[in-house]
C-alpha cells in the first residue's frame, strides 16, 4: 500500500473557499482608512501648532524680545516648521496677548472636511 503525500483537491478547495469568506469579511474594515488617516493628519498638525505655540509663549516669557508675535490664528501657523502645509485653512481669529483662544483647523480634500481644534496664546 502506497501512501498518501499532499492534499486532495477537496481539502485544498475547502481552504481556498475558507480564505475567501475570510477575506470577504475583512476586506470592508480596510478599504476606506483615508477618512481616518485624514483626520488624524489634521489633529497632528494641530498638535504641531499647539505645541510651537507653548514652545514660542514660554519663550517669549522668558525674553520679553523674543518669540513670534501671535495677534491672530493664523499667525499660530507660522510657528511650525515649513509653515501651515497647503491645503489646511484657519480662519481669521484675533487673539488678545496673554489670553489663549481655541482655534480651527480645517482640512478639505474633495467633498469632505477634516476639523481640528488647537489652543493659541497671544503675544
């Protein structure tokens, strides 16, 4: 008697018709991250601006001369390195000095909108 070596065709269709129905259901779960990945981008560059805010406020406070004047939300956007990337808007906000005012970030790409808040401490 001779023996066996490999699988059947049924065993290996069997795993190939598994596979599929697995693929099937775990396809939808990753076919539209550019939504998440969107929105994430727009909080890390609002964290960016946060951050650099402190950064040029704690400066500012320890030099009077120094640090990056901040009347307005978009001035915040200069404080982060190469500018506010294309494609980001803020709207106009004046922030008085030495008060923190929240501000928006907002992100379009095609028909959706992507917001983010960020705090900005006048100088």
């Amino acid at each position: 008697m001779k023996k066996q070596q490999g699988f059947t065709l049924i065993e290996l269709i069997v795993v190939i018709v598994i596979l599929g129905i697995l693929a099937a259901t775990a396809l939808p779960k990753f076919v539209d991250l550019s939504d998440d990945a969107a929105s994430a981008a727009v909080q890390g560059v609002a964290g960016g601006i946060s951050s650099g805010n402190a950064i040029n406020y704690a400066q500012h406070s320890l030099h009077a001369g120094s640090g990056v004047a901040v009347g307005d939300c978009n001035d915040a956007g200069s404080l982060i390195e190469g500018g506010l990337p294309s494609g980001y808007t803020v709207p106009a906000s004046t922030v008085n000095a030495g008060t923190t005012a929240t501000c928006v970030l907002t992100l379009t790409r095609g028909a959706n909108t992507y917001t983010a808040n960020y705090q900005v401490t006048g100088i």
